[in-house]
C-alpha cells in the first residue's frame, strides 16, 4: 500500500462527515489526491466510500480528542513517506444567539472545536507538513472578519481562526509550510439546519423575560440568515481544492457575496459599522 501511494499527494481534511468538509473530500479524491477524511464515527465512512475511489481513506478524527489526534497521525505517516501535502482545517460549529441567552457549556465546546481542535490538529501534523512542505488551509467564515450581534461566540472564534493563519503564515515560512484561511459566507451544508435547531433550543430554554429583550435582535437575525443569499457546498470545495493547488496560494481567499459583503464591511471606522447595525436592526441607534 505504502509503494501504491509513495508519489501521490496525500491530504488530510477534519469534519468531512458532511457539508463543506464533505464536498471537499470528495473533490481532492477526484482530483487524484490520496484523501485521508476525518470523521468522528465510523458508519460515516460509508457514505463516503459510496462516493468516492479506493483511495479516500475515511481517519476517525474528533479534533478535540488528543488520542485520537495522535492516532490519525501516525496513520496518516505510515502511508506518506514524504510527508504531508495539506491540511484542511474544516470542522467547526456554529453557535448563535445574545450572549445572555447562550449556554456556557455549549460556547467551551464551541471554542473547543473551533479554536484548539485547529491549534492541536495542526500542532500534530506538523512534523509531516514540515517534512512534505505541505500546506495548510483554514476554513474562517465571514463572522471571522466582521464581528457582528448576535455572534459573539461563534465571531470569536473564526477571529482566532484569522489569528491562527495569521500567525502561523509567518511562522512556518522557512519550512515552506504555507498557510491560507478560506473565508466562508452562507453555504448550503447541514450546518443551517443545526443552527436553526439550535435557535429553538435556546429560545425554549432560556427565561421567557430574557427572550423578550433581546425579541428585536433575534428577529432581525432570524429573518437575516433566511434571506442572505448562499451557495453549493461544491463551490467552497472548488476555492479549499484551489488553496490547495495554486501555485502562489492567496493569503486569503472569500467565497461567496456573504464573505465578499463582510469583507468590504469589515474596512469601515468602526463608528459607522456600529451606527449601521443598530439601524438596521433597532431601527434607530438606541441611547446608551
Ligand atoms: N455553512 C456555512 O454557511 C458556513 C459559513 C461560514 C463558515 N463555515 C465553516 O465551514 C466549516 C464546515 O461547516 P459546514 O457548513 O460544512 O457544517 P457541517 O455540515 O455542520 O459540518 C461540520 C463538520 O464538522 C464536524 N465536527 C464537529 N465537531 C467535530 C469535532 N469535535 N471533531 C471533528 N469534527 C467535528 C462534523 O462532524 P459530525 O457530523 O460528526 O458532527 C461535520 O463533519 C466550519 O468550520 C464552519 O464554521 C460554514
């Protein structure tokens, strides 16, 4: 298996159970990548398998379990001699809502996923980009440029997303290990459904009273994420595969007009951002 695979380009993608991770998985093998898909539970190899060549190799991955990080890693050097081509940093959830309102437990868990499971993963893998010259590509979301009401957790940690890649880009410049963030605006992945599942969750869980202060915000917001326009999951894949195989990769790539409108947002003095959301959202900026 070893000699099979010695000259392909071996890629490891976190959270490819469904949704970007998924799409993305998927391509790379297309494109003749050896894919190694992380998933946290074995039936979700199967799917995958379904869909893809011999080569994809599903990898039981829950980025917040050291164990089980350790584990890929070694499997992963034992059929890539040379090294490792790219990591894809995908997994992450989505958590929404006041802070108020949000569940404490549910934020360490968000940023847990989110923040270290990228830090440790990519810590892990080094040794094997290093050695391949590899890259790394983090997928940030648009609440990673522009930190906007109602996103105060899930904003936080796509910030320390950008930092990460930030950071990172010129601390592995003498390695050749080049690092780029993805940023995603709305996409068509499972993840809306867990995030309106989770909306209904926190309302029918928190005080009535409390609800009731923040009724305009959650409104607006409710109605916001309905009608922001989105796209295929394909078309994320298509942007991670080509951060993946451009020869100069960007810093920085946007996906979709939601990225591109949070992008251009985020340049504006922070005064008028302000000003600007609280009108939309309150219809007129509140007195402190
Ligand atoms: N879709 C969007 O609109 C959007 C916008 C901006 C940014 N993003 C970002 O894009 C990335 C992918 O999101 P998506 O939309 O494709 O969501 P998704 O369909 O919900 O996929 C999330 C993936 O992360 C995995 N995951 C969750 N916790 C994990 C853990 N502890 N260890 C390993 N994997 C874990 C999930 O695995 P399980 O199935 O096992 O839970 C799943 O494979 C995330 O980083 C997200 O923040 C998405």
């Amino acid at each position: 298996m070893t000699e099979k695979i010695h000259d392909q380009r071996v890629v490891v993608v976190t959270g490819a159970s469904t949704g970007i991770g998924r799409a993305t998985a998927l391509l790379l093998d297309e494109l003749g990548f050896h894919v190694f898909a992380g998933i946290r539970k074995s039936e979700d190899g199967d799917p995958l398998g379904e869909l893809s060549s011999e080569r994809l190799e599903p990898l039981l991955l829950d980025v917040t379990d050291e164990e089980m990080v350790t584990a890929a890693v070694t499997r992963v050097k034992a059929v890539a001699p040379k090294g490792l081509y790219g990591l894809v940093n995908n997994a992450g959830l989505s958590l929404n809502g006041p802070l108020e309102l949000v569940d404490v437990t549910a934020m360490r868990q968000l940023l847990d996923v989110n923040v270290l499971g990228v830090l440790s993963v990519t810590k892990a893998f080094l040794p094997l980009l290093r050695q391949g010259r590899g890259r790394i590509v983090n997928v940030s979301s648009g609440h990673g440029l522009l930190a906007i009401p109602d996103k105060s957790a899930y904003a936080a940690s796509k910030f320390a997303v950008q930092a990460i890649s930030d950071s990172l880009r010129v601390e592995l410049l003498p390695f050749g290990v080049q690092v780029s963030s993805v940023v995603v605006g709305k996409v068509e992945t499972e993840v809306l459904g867990k995030i309106e599942a989770s909306r209904q969750k926190l309302l029918a869980s928190a005080p009535p009273e409390k609800v009731n202060l923040y009724r305009p915000l959650l409104e607006y917001f409710d109605a916001d994420v309905k009608d922001l326009p989105s796209i295929p999951a394909k078309q994320a894949a298509a942007v991670l595969a080509r951060a993946l195989t451009d020869t100069r990769p960007k810093r920085r790539y946007l996906v979709g007009p939601g990225a591109r409108k949070m992008s251009i947002l985020s340049h504006f003095p922070a005064g008028m951002r302000d000003q600007m959301l609280a009108k939309a959202i309150y219809g007129r900026v509140p007195r402190a």
